[in-house]
C-alpha cells in the first residue's frame, strides 16, 4: 500500500511553549524538516504534501508538494492538505514536531496502519495523536487539539500498538520532550541546530 502524506507546519512561529531561548524558532521549522524528511525516504510513502507558509520549512526538499497555509488554525490546514489528495487513496496526516521519526520507523507504522481501514498513532502519554491515517482520504475523521487520542478513536480511528519509545510517539512541545527525544536520537537538522546553540547537553 502506497501512502500520502500531509504534513502541516506553523514553522517558525510555532512551538511557543518550547524553552530554548532564541533557538525556538530555529528548532521548530528544523524539527519538521527532519519529518519532512523521514516521510520522504520512507518506502511505503508516494506523495508528501506539506502545509505551510514558511519558506524555510521546505527550501531544497525535493520530491515534496508545498500548498498554502490559510492561517486558520490547524484543523484548517489539514483540510487544505487532505483536498490536494486523490479522495479515494490511503491518506496520513502527521504532525511536524517528531524530530526523532526515521523512515523505518514510519514504515513500520504505515504497515500496521495498513490492517486497519481507520487509525492513529498516540503521543508518548497517549493523550495526543501524533499520525491519523485512513485507507481512503475522504475516511480521515481529524480531531486534534487536546484529548485528540480519544476523540479520533471515537472517530472510529483504531490506536496502533507502536512502541511507547518510538520517534513516532515523540512529540516536542516542551525541553523534557526535547531531551527524551535527543536520547532516542534526533534528525541531522535538528542536531545542527542543537549544535550551533549548544542545547544538546
């Protein structure tokens, strides 16, 4: 089963909750680089569709399709992404903030998803989601923001049983999340960015 997958991403004026001083802005648009990224290389994926206004999130990605982000929170941007796609293909939308997420990891999970017609993936303290995927775009049911876990599995979304310590379950919002994330190893342009602030200690 080949995969679409929509990626929506604030960029630089996201992740304000993020402690890291003047590297926030840096950090945020690298962490959706390294997503980026890892959906790119990642075998089961065919299509990429990020939604952003933020140049800098996608410049020299290649093999990626940018829409435009109509600013109207994220609900909205991923309804602009989801209507680029072919309403009847197998549909993913995951969220830019896995800076741990490498293409074997995605993989694995897109497998899994692939026995359930509707599912998602839980955030580390499995209140959130992280991945929604549906064999049809059109059977997506997207219910993120607080508690989306349980609303999406109310959807009818299946939870998938990926690993507690998986890069897919790692979303960074805060430095704990950072830190647990730079343990199970981070993406080359979230590393430089740690590198050139000095964060990665």
């Amino acid at each position: 089963m080949e995969w679409a997958v929509v990626i929506p991403v604030k960029g630089s004026i996201g992740k304000s909750r993020l402690d890291a001083g003047d590297a926030r802005a840096a950090l945020a648009v690298a962490f959706a680089r390294d997503v980026i990224t890892a959906a790119r290389d990642a075998d089961a994926v065919g299509r990429i569709v990020v939604v952003t206004r933020d140049p800098d999130v996608t410049r020299g990605i290649e093999g990626i399709e940018v829409v435009d982000d109509p600013s109207a929170g994220l609900h909205a941007a991923i309804t602009t992404g989801v209507a680029a796609l072919d309403a009847h293909a197998p549909a993913a939308v995951l969220l830019g903030d896995l800076p741990a997420l490498t293409p074997e990891v995605l993989d694995a999970a897109l497998a899994l998803a692939a026995t359930e017609p509707r599912s998602c993936v839980p955030d580390a303290i499995t209140t959130g989601t992280t991945m929604l995927a549906a064999h049809r775009a059109d059977a997506l049911r997207p219910r993120f923001g607080p508690g989306s876990a349980e609303l999406h599995q109310r959807a009818g979304h299946v939870a998938l049983p990926v690993p507690p310590g998986s890069g897919l379950r790692l979303d960074v919002d805060e430095l704990a999340d950072l830190h647990a994330a730079l343990e199970l190893g981070v993406g080359p342009h979230t590393r430089a960015v740690l590198d050139s602030a000095s964060l990665a200690n």
